[in-house]
C-alpha cells in the first residue's frame, strides 16, 4: 500500500502571530514571540482551551502567559497541523527572553535532582552549561519558571491537553516514566512501520545521559532504544520517527537531533531509512538511506 502524506503549506510566522492548535480537550493558543534557530519558535502558551476560536484574540493576549517553550512551529504550520489565526502586539513584559530552567541531572528514578537557570536566548553549548551553576533546590520563584524544553507539535498538542505547568512538570513526568515502565512489562507489539520509520543515532558515555535523551525524545514523540554498543564502551540511543516532509525539514530534525546530544554531553552520528520513505529532495542531498 502506498502511503500519500499531507501537502505541505509552505508558511512560517512572524513575530506576535498567534497560532491555533487542535487539541483532543479543545483548541490552544500560542503567541510568536522570538525566534530560536535549531530550537524551533520560542512561544508564550496563552491561558485556556476553547471549544471554538475565540472572537477577541487582542484580549486573549493581554493575559499573563501560562508559560514559555520553545515549539517547533514553522514545521507545524507547513505540515497543516497548525494554523496562524491572529496578529497581535507582543506585550512588553514579554519582548525580553525570559529566563528559565533546565534540567542537568537526573536519580535512578528519573527525578531531576539539578538544575541551571538560563536565559531563554541562551544556546546550550557544552561550554556554557559548564560554567552555568548547578542548583540542588529551587527558591518558589525558581519553579514557577518556565522549562527549557523543545516541543514538536505532538507533545505541544499532548501537554496543552493535559494542562501542562512548569508547576507540575516533575509529577506529569514521573507518571509517564511509569507508564512506560508498565509498557515494558506488559510490551505492545511494535508496528512493523515504525521500524520502516528513519532512525537517528545519538552516542553516550554514560547510560544515565543516554536513558535522559531518550526520555527527552520520547516526550516528544519518538521511539527510543537504549542499549550499550556492540563491542564498545558507550551506549547508543536509537529514536525512530516517521521521515519527514521535506529537505528543510529534515534540516530542522538534524539540527534539533544535535542539541538534544549535546545536552547530555553525547554525540548525533546521523539517520538512516529506508529509501522508499525518502522524497528525491532529501536524496539528491545525498544524506544516508539504507
């Protein structure tokens, strides 16, 4: 069977739109508010879901924020997963990049035990963590801050459902760890597409930074294996994904694959897939198949 995807819109936002999600609990509001390179659009999350669009999105973006994330929206907008409904002025409080905090180091049970607080325009470099302080308790101010994360649409559409907050980020993660560890015991079947899917490879040192990337890609979306590499020291996190639409696409995925590396001190040694789920574009880039 041949498998025909959605066309792609060839849209991007600018600065102040707001962006429309469908979400299984109601239509989400996003406003555009800097631009990230490799980590997508920094959005605020606006307050509320709707049962239809709202009538005043001038009103709607004076309200105080839920949060920042960073989303990665152009793709959303090109793939027709999402939809630019309004434009509005950014409010002052939130044209500065805000800060915000990032997990560093995770327990055995997955429970972040550090953190570094980091401006929103920081690049997470292996330099500048290095010399960004470590935090084992966080002030009441320090948690209602917002989490550097990066979101593709299926976790933005997932999180905005279930009512995501910086607040209750640890709880909702813990739950999902569990979750999986129950899939794990009880495994579903893997569909025989997803290993159809592209695979990406992404080498550790450590297996407690490798089980944090894949943790990482599994929230948004992924497939993930972790095991030690064969004959070597290191272990190697294997996240399989549908292939994207398109060369910028898959330059996006690429550049998004390296940060989460190098946020947990690994390397991104490239994709694989199968050629039949790759368009002539990213084939005449010369990128590797299988």
């Amino acid at each position: 069977m041949m498998r025909v995807s959605k066309k792609t819109i060839a849209q991007k936002a600018s600065i102040g739109d707001i962006v429309e999600i469908k979400t299984p609990a109601g239509l989400g509001y996003v406003q555009y508010t800097h631009e990230a390179g490799t980590d997508g659009e920094l959005v605020r999350v606006l307050p509320g879901l709707y049962t239809e669009r709202p009538s005043d999105f001038a009103a709607l973006t004076r309200q105080k924020e839920l949060y920042f994330v960073f989303y990665i929206m152009n793709n959303a907008l090109r793939a027709g997963q999402a939809e630019v409904v309004s434009h509005q002025p950014v409010p002052e409080w939130a044209k500065a990049h805000p800060m915000m905090r990032h997990a560093a180091a995770f327990d055995d049970f997955r429970r972040v035990i550090r953190w570094r607080i980091i401006s929103a325009a920081s690049r997470l470099t292996l330099e500048e963590l290095q010399r960004t302080p470590l935090l084992a308790e966080l002030t009441p101010e320090q948690k209602k801050l917002s989490i550097h994360e990066i979101w593709p649409h299926a976790a933005m559409v997932k999180e905005l459902a279930r009512g995501w907050t910086p607040e209750c980020a640890e709880e909702l993660r813990l739950k999902d760890v569990v979750e999986r560890a129950r899939n794990k015991i009880n495994p579903v079947q893997v569909d025989e597409s997803e290993e159809k899917g592209m695979r990406h490879f992404l080498y550790f040192t450590k297996k407690k930074d490798a089980e944090g990337a894949a943790e990482l890609l599994r929230s948004r979306g992924f497939s993930v294996q972790v095991r030690k590499n064969v004959g070597e020291e290191n272990w190697l996190a294997k996240a399989i994904a549908a292939a994207p639409n398109n060369g910028e696409q898959m330059d996006e995925l690429r550049d998004a694959m390296e940060s989460v590396a190098a946020q947990f001190s690994g390397d991104y040694d490239g994709w694989e897939a199968p050629l039949e789920s790759l368009d002539s574009e990213r084939v005449a880039k010369g990128q590797r198949v299988n």
